[in-house]
C-alpha cells in the first residue's frame, strides 16, 4: 500500500491495479481481490468535524454516485501530493481507478471522504489484508490505509480528523491494526500517525517507512484527539467574536428593524473592522445605510466577508447562506426566528439550516439568536440587539435565553462588573455552551465564565469541559427549565434517564459553581471576578451595626462557614476605624474573608465618599496578606457608598489587552464611529475597582444589599477554592485483589449470547445465580437466599444456612420496603421461624404473592444502598446513599462518574446528609467506612471495565462496624449503549 501526507491523503488504498496504477505494495502487482459484495449504507458514519482552523467539514463514506467529485478532486490535486500517495507520477485516474475508488462493501474496503460545499477535500480508505499483504476477508483483522488531501485545504487538520474516523470505522468492522507505507520525505504524512497517539512500530523498507498502529485507543490517543478538538472549537468560537469584516444582512433602508439595530450598535460600539449593509431590496442608486457600503447581496460586497448576521425571514434565510458560503463567509450569526421554537415544521427548517451552513463550512449562533459582543480594545464587536456595548472587564457570559441575557447585560451593568465577551445563542442549533467553554478555556481575556443553560445537549462532554475549565477558571451555572420535565422549545437535546438533580451533583464534582437564579449567578460572578479565592471558610465580620453583623454570622454558619464573632465598631465609628479594623481583619491569620457591614450615618453627609476610599486604602494597604483574602461588603440603604464606590473606579479596557491576532488585524473603518457610552451609575449595589497598575488587574470590592446574599456568593467561591485545591490531587483508581475481570467478560457474553437477542432496548436481568457468580468475579459477596414457598421449605433453608436467619418477602410491592412489615429478624429457632412464616402470610397474603425467601443473619450495622448505571448522554454514573423510605424521599444520593478514584469514593460516603450515621452518631459505632470505600470502587470498576453492564444495584449492603454485607443485588445487562462523547470528534447530529 502506498500512503500520502496531510500534504497527500490519497483517493485510496491498494488497487492492485496492473501497469503502475495505484497499487498496493508494490507497484504493478496485479489484483486478486473479489468484487465488493452490495451492504447497507452505513449513515451512522457520517459526522460534521471542526477542522484545526475553526471551520467545518463533511466526513461520510465514498459511494459509487461520487466518480464526478472524485475526478474532479483528484485534477485539484499536484503532481508532487500524487507522487506521494503513489510513489510514481500518476496524473489521472484511469475509468477502472475511479470504479474501483467509489466502489465499496463498507466491510473489507472502505473509503471515506471530508467535503465542503459538496466537494471532496479529502479521502481515506483502508482495504483489509491478510499477514502477507493480500486482499483479505474476515476474520483478518489488519487492513492497508491511505489518504490524500487536496493541497489547498493542507495544513487545516483535515487528515488528522479523518484518520480518527477511519480508525473507529475499522475498529467496527474487526481491524484491529492498520498498515502505512511512505516515502521518508512525505514527514507531514509520517507526523499525522505518529501524533495521533497510538501505539505503533516502524520500520524502513526498500526505501520507503513501514508503519504498522495499532487500533485500540490509548490514553495518548484520547488525550491527543480531545486537544485537538479543544483547538479546533476554541478557534471556530474565536474567528465568530474576533471578524475582520462583518455583513448585516436584512438592514431595513428606514430607521428601526433587527438589521438596522444591528447595524447601528456595530457602529456605536466602535467595531474595528469593516461593516457592509446587505438587503436584497435597495435600488441601485442607494450604495449606503447608516454611512458605511450597502449591497443587493454579499457577493456584491467584493471583500471577504467573515461574519454575516443574518436578520431576515425565516423563509428567505437558505438563500442568505447560499449566498455567504459561496462567497467564504466563516460564520453566522441568525437573529431570524420561525425555527424549531415554532413547531414540527420549525425543526425541519432548524435541520435543514444546520446542514446547509456546515456543507459551507460555516458555523452558527442561533437561530433565534440575541446575538454576540467582544470588548478586546482591537474587535468592539456589538453584533447583537444590545443597545450598548457592555464595559471591558474579565467575564465571558453565555445565555440560551436572549430574555435573560438582557436582565443579565444590564445587571452586571448595574454592577459595574465588565464583559470580554458576550454570547446569546437562542436555539443553539450549532454553536453551544461547550463551544465557548472551549475557546474560554484558555482564552487569557476571561477569568471567570457565567452560563445561563436551559438545556445541556451532551452533558458527558459539559462536564467534561467544565472540570478543565473549572481548573484553571471559575465557571458559574444557572440551570432554567429545571422541573418543566422537557427542554425548552427549540432545543435539540438526547433523551437521558438521568434526573437534573444528579446532573447537578455530577456538575458540582466537576467544579462547576451551581447557583439556582440569575441573581446568585450575577453575585458569585462579580465576587469571583474581582476578589481572590479565600483559603478556607474562617470569615471576619465588621461593621457598625451589631443586628446586621450578627445576620451576617448567622449567614456564615447556614452556609456552612466558620465565622468569627462580629467585630461591632459601633454607630459612632469613623471611615478611619473601618479602615483601620479592615486593615487588622486582613493582616490576620486566623481568618481567610472579610464581611464589612455598614448602615448609614445620622445627619451627617459626604461620609459615604469618605468610607469607600478608607476601604479601598485599607485593601491596597493590606500587602500580601490582604492581596490573599477576598473583601465583601454588605450596606443598608448607602445609594451615596454605592455611587461612590462607583466613581471611585474605572472600567475601561486595561491598555494592551487585544484578542485578534496582529496578523488579522483589519483596515481602518471607512466610517466614523462613535466611542461606546459610559456606563450609566450604578444603582442598588457597585464595587471598587483598584486601579493602581495600569498593566495589572483590577481588584473590585463587591457591595451587597442583604447579608444573605454576599455571604451566599462568598461561600461558594470558599468551595470552589477547595475544589481546586483538591483538584490538583484527583486520587487514584486502585487495583484490588480477587477480581476477574475474564470470567466477568466470559459470563456477559454467554448470557447476551443465550438471553439477548432481541432484547436491545429492554436488557437481560441476572438471576439471582448469576448477579451473585459475576459479582463474585469481582470480590463482591452476597449473602445466599433460599427460596421458601412454604414453612417447612423456610426451616429447611434455616437448617442449610444455620440460624439465625431472616425471613423476608421479594414480592415488587414490599421489596426493599420493611416498613410495610415484609420483614422479620434474629429468627433464631425453628419454633420462630414457623411462627413468622405465620404472621407474614396472614397480615401480607399468600405465599406465591409474597414469595418468600430465608437469608443468614448479617451483622447489625447501617443499611446502604449502592448503584451504578449507564446513561448514554451522562456516562455511567455510581450512586450512593441510606437505605430507607426517608432518604428516598428526601433525595440524599451523591454521585460520581466512574471511573471513581479512592478520593471520590471519600467524598461520596461522607456528602450525604445523613453520613454522620456512618461515624458514630448520638454514640452509636462507626461503621467500617474504608470497607464501604472499597465497595463502591469495586462496583465502579466492574462497571467501568464491563460497558454491557447498564445497572447495578446492591440493596441494601448492610455497612457494620467490622465489614459490609451484601445482603440484595440485581444486575441488567445490554449490548454496550452508544456514547455521545467516545470515538472520533463530531459535531451533534441533526
């Protein structure tokens, strides 16, 4: 087989064609493979990529319709990427190549294509082999691969991305090794395998490298793959808020309008680039709107065009993008709506209006959509019906909701709290949350992140990202449509069985701040954007009133913080003692925050302006130790402490901040455009900016009008500080004794063999033989039950498992239920044990209802409930919490993804509310917690290594104070589900 470079990914493998045609091996070698048998199409192949560049691609398999595109591509193609492919100048495809090349059985030969705008960009194809290089069948599991790319798309990713899908494809279909064979100067080909983070070997033959990889995915691999994806959606998010030219298609030729607002807040913002007006409808004469160039349509403009919002009926939009990916606009942003939030026929047009703009290599905002802002002192892009461009500052702010994102723009205005940059993305039918958490990640404009969510269309990949992110940055979340028990209209989001509440626990473990209403989210994002993270939860409280220092101290203990007793200066203190006892409270080792309380002096005026500047002296005075320690304040109708810490700060760009590289940077505006307005003054809270160093970032000192609400937004930022701590030290997975993992493996695939066909969607439940065999295989007991249809089977049960027993009923209704009696104890004769086999069937029913069972007795201890499942959208989840009626009710169940480490094992035993019943509550004996740990790291690794494993449940696992007992466990089997975060990078589906 002959293999190309990034430089060259070739129309195909070996042909084996005679007379030097593309061949595989060795030039010339005459075919001896069988004609392709007719299969299905498999349209499960088919994804949406985002190239390295941010643009997008079409991955889908080549078929016997595509000869004219493969002509066509191949001619685009230079001489020097064909002699690389083929290893001899090749420079046309014969009518048999291209036969051949668009002929496929999607089993043994395969060959996959990445288009935009219809056209081949790219190809790979792998042919399976035998050990000696052959044209082969099943069972061979090797097969030659090659690629060839077109020269003008080179250096975009696209044959790093395609080498992923064909390596999943080929692992489907039984490859488990591909073969490469490349000319030593084709390094860009050599380089696509040996970064793709496989395990491979190479070896140089007759002049050319031999590189043999092996398929199955290695942590190198995955972790290669999702920094590429990180790069590649970072970017498609950077070239959207970061345009050199944008185009306003739909602005109205009068006042008024979506387009015209547009248009006029890009000029008021001072956009930096160049601005087009677009509408179909101007005469010929009228080449302007608002001062800046208007055309019929955006191939008239005659300039690239990166960014086009698009503000016209819903109808007229496929035309729009038509027109702006024919002529290389890079992305969209759809104010239009009429999509998927108005019904059956809205989706349809969604679907098709994702389509068309991917086939382009376009991305979207929207539809439906408010519309994007970036304050970089080189972008002051106001693509979006925001009347004004929000202050510079260090907050990436993301809504669904373009309603919220008006409430949430002018309350963090209000605040004073400045943006880098703003995203509102409507329908979000493209461009998401875990998009822009990609380009946040690592963007150096943005300290903290606020998302508004009303849906997560893949939380497996969500939290993901979040817990990267959430290592490096704050990230803040408010979930909407929480208990509606559907998404929102519009939304496009995977069915999961997951409940919201776990999703929540899983965002939380991850890093992710959860705050339940905007208000919350605006408080925690000004406090984490303008203070530093505390080191623990020992507060300082001062101020001059004792009442509101003491609601503050009671805040602090709700909260779960330590707070010290309030410091209380008195009516009578002076803005010099708050400055002074300030200054004491953040030189103090004993605490880690500050609270300073404040009320309104009597009769006297301008001391407000006096206490601001005396806290910000005390702050900037407060040298390293101060500099460690976040500051709140709390007032009480202080409206002149607000203005005044209001005036006291600026909230411009910090001078040298830009976001789009040098290299971009795009001609002057041909129109005038006017500076952004100042922020108006605040109104019911501000903070203080410090502005000491212009090059350094500001410090804001946030102001609260409720102590609830200051020590609430100070608490989480305490636990995300732990968070990060502890995140430096994830904990292990360890390896136990006693687990066979191959007899697991041999079990499932007897019982899926024997019991699973046709059961796909249902599953396989275990009996009670076989959870107890699988979960034996992993150093898991249960205690035996005996089946007792009558009293004298329950005695000769007792005899056969010794005495004492318990007797209990398996009937669905009473399972798992001993308040409704089904249960009975410490039977330790004979004698008791006819007698509650009595007592049961006459107060319950009869015993084929019932279905009685015996059981030994287990140490006395607390009854635990253990679970695991797997959820195609989340991932497999362990569950654990108390046995009973009581937590059920109150929902106390902590999770955690799995794999699950020694520490989260920790933490899962110790979050529930009821954990000090594990540690000796009221004098009772702890329980043997490190066996209970082990427990749940058992279950997850079984879980983790058996994907077919979709449920456990170990109920209840009896936790005493010398070991657990195991004393009910149910099992269900199915085929592994899909995931929607595993294999090649994709974009989602419509």
């Amino acid at each position: 087989m002959r293999s190309t470079s990034e430089q060259a990914d070739g129309p195909g493998g070996p042909s084996g064609e005679a007379g030097g045609g593309p061949g595989g091996g060795a030039a010339g070698r005459p075919s001896t493979a069988p004609a392709p048998e007719a299969h299905a199409y498999p349209d499960h192949w088919e994804a949406d990529v985002v190239l390295r560049d941010g643009g997008t691609a079409r991955i889908r398999p080549i078929t016997a319709d595509d000869a004219d595109r493969l002509v066509s591509f191949y001619e685009q193609v230079s001489d020097e990427s064909k002699y690389y492919r083929f290893f001899a100048p090749y420079p046309r495809l014969s009518a048999k190549d291209v036969h051949r090349f668009t002929h496929h059985d999607f089993v043994d030969r395969v060959g996959l294509a990445a288009t935009v705008g219809g056209e081949f960009i790219a190809t790979v194809r792998y042919d399976r082999i035998d050990d000696r290089g052959r044209p082969a069948s099943t069972p061979a599991d090797e097969a030659e691969v090659a690629f060839l790319v077109q020269d003008a798309h080179q250096g975009r990713g696209v044959a790093s991305a395609l080498l992923e899908h064909i390596a999943a494809v080929a692992r489907e279909r039984g490859i488990r090794r591909f073969a490469a064979e490349v000319l030593p100067a084709n390094t860009k080909m050599i380089k696509v395998f040996t970064d793709a983070g496989y395990t491979q070997k190479r070896s140089f033959e007759d002049g050319s490298v031999r590189l043999h990889l092996d398929l199955e995915p290695t942590d190198r691999s995955l972790a290669v793959q999702r920094a590429r994806e990180q790069r590649a959606e970072a970017r498609s998010v950077q070239r959207l808020l970061a345009p050199a030219s944008v185009a306003v298609v739909g602005a109205g030729r009068t006042p008024g309008g979506v387009g015209r607002t547009v248009l006029r807040n890009l000029l008021g913002a001072g956009f930096t680039g160049r601005v087009y007006a677009v509408n179909p409808g101007l005469d010929p004469e009228e080449t302007e709107l608002d001062g800046v160039p208007a055309f019929p349509s955006v191939a008239a403009v005659g300039a690239p065009v990166d960014l086009a919002v698009v503000a016209v009926p819903a109808e007229r939009v496929p035309e729009v993008v038509a027109d702006c990916g024919e002529h290389g606009v890079r992305g969209l942003v759809v104010l239009s709506a009429g999509y998927a939030e108005s019904g059956t026929e809205g989706r349809a047009r969604q679907r098709a209006l994702v389509r068309q703009a991917r086939s382009y290599g376009m991305r979207i905002i929207g539809p439906n959509a408010f519309g994007i802002i970036d304050t970089a002192a080189d972008v002051r892009l106001n693509a979006s019906l925001a009347p004004e461009m929000p202050a510079a500052g260090r907050i990436g702010l993301f809504t669904q909701s373009a309603a919220i994102g008006v409430a949430l723009l002018a309350r963090l205005h209000r605040r004073g709290a400045g943006l880098s940059s703003f995203i509102s993305a409507g329908n979000r039918a493209d461009v998401s949350g875990n998009d822009v958490l990609q380009h946040w990640y690592d963007d150096p404009a943005t300290d903290v992140v606020l998302l508004y969510l009303e849906s997560i269309g893949n939380p497996r990949k969500f939290t993901r990202l979040a817990r990267r992110t959430a290592a490096v940055k704050p990230v803040v979340v408010v979930k909407g449509a929480r208990h509606s028990g559907s998404a929102p209209p519009g939304h496009r989001v995977p069915v999961t069985r997951v409940p919201h509440a776990t999703v929540d626990a899983l965002l939380r473990q991850a890093g992710v701040i959860r705050v339940d209403t905007v208000t919350e989210l605006v408080d925690a994002g000004v406090l984490l954007a303008g203070q530093p993270l505390p080191a623990g939860p020992r507060v300082a409280i001062l101020g001059n009133s004792e009442s509101l220092g003491l609601l503050a101290y009671d805040a602090c203990l709700t909260e779960g913080l330590r707070p010290q007793r309030p410091l209380d200066l008195t009516t009578a203190a002076t803005p010099a003692d708050f400055r002074d006892a300030l200054a004491a409270a953040l030189a103090d080792d004993t605490c880690d925050a500050v609270v300073v309380t404040a009320i309104p002096w009597v009769g006297i005026e301008g001391t407000t302006e006096v206490l601001a500047a005396s806290l910000r002296e005390a702050v900037a005075g407060g040298g390293a130790a101060g500099a460690a320690k976040p500051v709140v304040v709390v007032h009480v109708e202080m409206g002149g402490l607000a203005e005044a810490l209001s005036a006291a700060t600026s909230t411009r760009p910090v001078p040298g901040r830009t976001r789009r590289p040098a290299a971009a940077a795009p001609a002057p505006v041909p129109q005038e455009a006017p500076e952004a307005p100042e922020a108006p003054e605040a109104q019911e809270t501000q903070e203080t900016q410090e502005t000491q160093d212009p090059a350094a970032p500001a410090r804001n000192i946030p102001a609260y009008p409720a102590a609830e609400r200051a020590v609430r937004a100070l608490a989480e930022a305490v636990r995300y500080g732990q968070w990060r701590r502890q995140a430096a030290d994830p904990g292990r997975v360890p390896e136990y004794d006693a687990i066979d993992q191959a007899g697991a493996a041999a079990l499932i695939d007897r019982v899926l063999g024997e019991r699973g066909a046709g059961q796909e969607s249902r599953g396989v439940t275990l009996t009670a033989d076989e959870t107890g065999e699988l979960l034996g295989r992993y150093g898991i007991a249960v205690r035996p039950t005996l089946p007792a249809p009558g009293p004298d089977e329950a005695v000769a049960a007792a005899a056969r498992l010794g005495y004492p027993v318990a007797l209990k009923t398996t009937a669905p209704h009473l399972r798992h239920r001993p308040d409704l009696g089904g249960v009975r104890l410490d039977l330790a004769t004979e004698e008791q044990l006819r007698t509650a086999y009595t007592e049961l069937t006459e107060a319950l029913g009869k015993p084929e209802e019932l279905q009685p069972v015996v059981q030994a007795m287990a140490p006395r201890g607390v009854d635990t409930v253990v679970r695991a499942a797997i959820d195609p959208a989340v991932g497999a989840v362990l569950s654990f919490g108390l046995a009973g009626a009581a937590s059920e009710l109150l929902g106390d169940t902590a999770h955690r993804l799995i794999p699950a480490t020694d520490r989260d094992a920790a933490e899962l035993v110790r979050s529930i509310r009821t954990a000090p019943l594990l540690f000796g509550w009221r004098g009772s004996a702890p329980v043997d917690t490190p066996a209970l740990e082990e427990l749940l790291l058992r279950v997850s690794r079984l879980v983790d290594d058996h994907p077919e494993i979709v449920s456990v449940a170990l109920e209840p696992a009896v936790v005493a104070p010398g070991g657990v007992s195991v004393l009910g466990a149910a099992v269900r089997l199915a085929p592994p589900p899909p995931t929607t975060d595993l294999g090649p990078r994709r974009l989602p589906s419509y």
